[in-house]
C-alpha cells in the first residue's frame, strides 16, 4: 500500500475510491505537471467504450482486455453485451491484487466474464489463460487501452503485439491507446514520468510514427492512429491537449 500503483492511480484519476495515499500523492504530482491529466483518462475510458460498441456492432464476439486494471464504468463486458449478450470478455492484469479485487466484483454476477492473471510481456501465458473462455479459433478483439506505455523498449513492446496478433484468426480486431508526448510541452511530459518514479511501472510516451508500428500487418480502421478524441463517434473537439493516440485494426486474410 506504500508504493503507488499504476492500476490504483488511474482509479483515483477516473475518481474511484479503489487507491490508497502513495496513488493519490503520485497522481497529484502528475497533475501538478499535466493538469489535464484526470480528463484524459475519463477521455480514454470513452475512447475504449466506443472502439468495444464499434466491434460489438461489427459482430465480434469475443473481448479479450489486457492490462484492464481496476473495474470502473462502462467496463468492457458492460458495453459489448449491451451489444450483444452472448458477448464474451476475458479480463488480464499483471497485479494479483487487481486481479482479485476484479473476479470480486466481476465474475460472479457477470455470465460470459473471466479475469485471470497475465503479464503482457508474456503473451503466450496470456494466451494460455484465456483460453478457458477465449475460442482462438474465432474472431477476437485483442484490447491493450493505456497499457503498453508501461512496457520499455527493452521489453519489446512491438513483438509482444505481433505474437499476440500471429494468434488471431482473420477477421480479429487489435485495438489500442498509448500516451504520447506529442502534444504537450518537454517539461510537462518530464513531469509526467517522473511522478511515476518509484512506482510499479513507469510510463514510456512513443510518438505516433512509433505507435502505428504496432499495427504491422493489420489494416487500420479510418482514421488511423489519431487522437482518441478525434476517433469516429466523437465530434466534439477536444477538451484537452494531445496526450493519447489511438487505433483499431482488423486482422486481413492470409494471402
């Protein structure tokens, strides 16, 4: 409970009650640098809610969020199955305690819900896991929403995805967000980092040339990697600076 948790400071920005002193005072110092820090993760939960309704709609069935975090609003079975009730979602974290508090309040009073224990950069354990609700034999819409900033380079980040992609059948669906640097100041991106110090994760930006390279060999849905907030289904401007790119692919056929 001493060492800030990136799962429980992204709680106490979306304003859940699910974090202690040490998320709270890390997360101050990250809005003392980027103000519009709280915003932005309201702003990335509704991109997530969207991309999860255009795929429900698209006819996918099968959800499988990695690096999901603590239960909030509009969680991802909540929308796909709103969609479409048969709608099955498997829920991954990395933190045993994330994990235990979310099949708590999750999977005993949600039909097609599992949560299991997972580290993305072990992709085929993750694989493995899911595979309890998961069929791989059909289309599925792998979900990696504010997680992979957490990985450095060193952990590499893009064959993590490829191996997770080369697991899909045609017709699946990666989708994702990441922080960017782009549309803010050196500082105040500095700023941002340094909060997470100490940690259990620290934060990665990539610019967008960087970020779409997680797309290799998918075909991105228009309008491509871009700010959450310009993704199809938001027409409003943005309310904030530039601090997260987003994108949907779809998994083409094998030539």
């Amino acid at each position: 409970m001493t060492i800030p948790n990136v799962a429980r400071i992204y709680d106490f920005l979306l304003g859940g009650k699910d974090n202690f002193a040490a998320d709270r005072k890390a997360a101050g110092k990250i809005l003392q640098g980027l103000p519009c820090a709280a915003l932005a993760c309201r702003q990335n939960r509704e991109f997530l809610s969207r991309v999860v309704r255009v795929l429900a709609d698209s006819g996918v069935r099968q959800f499988l969020d990695i690096g999901s975090g603590l239960p909030a609003q509009d969680n991802v079975h909540e929308v796909a199955q709103a969609a479409a009730s048969d709608s099955r979602v498997v829920y991954v974290d990395y933190d045993d305690v994330v994990v235990s508090h979310a099949r708590a309040l999750l999977e005993s009073g949600s039909p097609g819900v599992a949560v299991v224990e997972g580290d993305l950069r072990d992709p085929g354990k993750i694989l493995e896991a899911a595979e309890g609700l998961i069929d791989f034999g059909e289309p599925v819409a792998v979900l990696m929403f504010a997680v992979l900033h957490f990985l450095t380079d060193a952990d590499q980040p893009r064959e993590v995805v490829r191996s997770l992609t080369e697991a899909l059948v045609p017709g699946s669906a990666v989708a994702l967000s990441h922080v960017t640097g782009d549309g803010i100041t050196p500082d105040a991106s500095h700023a941002a980092q340094q909060a997470y110090q100490g940690a259990s994760a620290q934060v990665v930006p990539r610019s967008r040339q960087d970020i779409t390279g997680f797309f290799d060999g998918l075909n991105l849905v228009e309008p491509g990697v871009t700010d959450i907030n310009l993704w199809p289904g938001k027409s409003s401007r943005p309310e904030a600076p530039l601090t997260l790119y987003g994108g949907l692919a779809r998994k083409p056929a094998s030539r």
